[in-house]
C-alpha cells in the first residue's frame, strides 16, 4: 500500500520478540565441534517444541540461536522461563565446561510484517 507522498505503508503489528542463543558457543565449539553439533541437537529437539506450546511460532533459527514472535509477552517470558528451566535440568549431569545455557531477551513492539517474514522496528 503506498501514502500520497510515493512511500509504502507497512503492515504492522504488536509483538512479543523472543530471542536467545547459547552462552559461549564458539568456546564449545573450539573444544569439540562433534560434541557441541550433538549435543546443540538434542537440546533443540526439546527447546523448539516449546515455542509452540506457549502460542508462540519460531521466526528463524541460526543454528545457535531462536527466534519466535509470541502475540502475548506475559507467553514469551513463561515460555523462556520454561526453557531456562529445562536447561538447567538437562545440564544438572553435564560437565560445568560443557553446559549450554541460553541466554533469552525479549522485546515487545511494533513489527512490520508481510506474507513471509517480519521486521522489528527501532526504538525511538
């Protein structure tokens, strides 16, 4: 949709950003590439399902890092306490140099969107 002055308009939203990745990945990755790959697998196996399960949707991921939109922020912060907490399960028998923890921040705000991706704005 375009304004009078030639610009677009953009869809827009409110949303609750959810993104995190792991603490010290390169480290581990240094240490055993192997290793870290699996056990980085195993984790997310358990830890992506749960963005759905808190009425999230997952946006994109890097591998070693989530992004989910969640149309509630009071969802967002319960889903990554969850997975903070699984984590901290999932690393009670793990060598202290060998844990993955996620480190989670979440923003809420206007996005702009389209049929494909969308786009968080800058804060002003």
């Amino acid at each position: 949709m375009s304004t009078e002055d030639g610009h677009t308009r953009h869809s827009r939203r409110l949303a609750a950003i959810l993104a995190a990745d792991i603490a010290g990945y390169s480290t581990l990755m240094g240490a055993d590439e192997a290793r870290t790959v699996q056990d980085l697998k195993r984790h997310q196996a358990v830890v992506l399902p749960m963005i759905g399960q808190f009425g999230g949707r997952i946006i994109d991921t890097t591998g070693v890092g989530i992004l989910a939109e969640f149309t509630s922020v009071a969802n967002a912060v319960e889903c990554a306490v969850a997975i903070q907490d699984t984590m901290r399960g999932r690393n009670a028998e793990t060598e202290a140099h060998r844990k993955m923890q996620y480190r989670i921040g979440i923003n809420l705000g206007d996005v702009i969107y389209d049929d494909s991706r969308i786009y968080a704005m800058a804060s002003t």
